[in-house]
C-alpha cells in the first residue's frame, strides 16, 4: 500500500519536472531530478526486496496512474484558472 501513495509522489515530481524543462528551469528541473532518482531507488529497493509479490507492482502501478490523473488535473486547473485572470474573468467564482 505504500508504494500507491509513492507512485502519486513520484508522478507530482515527474510531471512538475516535465513542467520545469519545457519552461527551461534549469536548476528547479535539477532539484526535482535529484528528488526523482531517490524515489526510484527506494521504489526498485522495495520492489526488489520482495521480487514475488507481483500486488506492490500493480499497486505502485495504480499509484502512478492516480498521480499522474490528479497531477493534470492540477495543472489544468491552474493554466485555466491563469487564462481567465488573463481574460479579466473574476476567478473567485468556479467557472472552470
């Protein structure tokens, strides 16, 4: 089960960093690789620690789905909620 809650983490920081290089961030795409590579190595350590249990894969799998679902949900929240202010739509009530 916890391997779900890291997928999610993993893809937050997967998808900020993708964010990051397309806005050539260099350093802040740095950071969050660094932070990226040390999730991956404790995930490969868990899996690999029990390489039978074929559930925390599929778990860890499940989780990196919902991270990344819930990551682009953010994402275009935020871009459409930047377009409307943009636009002089007041953004205090939900029109997205």
């Amino acid at each position: 089960m916890t391997l779900f809650f890291v997928g999610i983490i993993e893809m937050l920081i997967v998808t900020s960093w993708t964010k990051m290089v397309t806005k050539t961030q260099i350093f802040g795409s740095g950071v969050v690789t660094m932070i990226n590579v040390l999730v991956w190595y404790y995930v490969l350590q868990v899996i690999l620690d029990d390489i039978g249990n074929w559930t925390i894969v599929v778990s860890y799998a499940l989780g990196c789905a919902v991270g990344t679902m819930l990551t682009m949900y953010l994402f275009h929240y935020q871009e459409k909620r930047k377009m409307l202010s943009i636009e002089g739509v007041a953004t205090t009530k939900r029109y997205v």
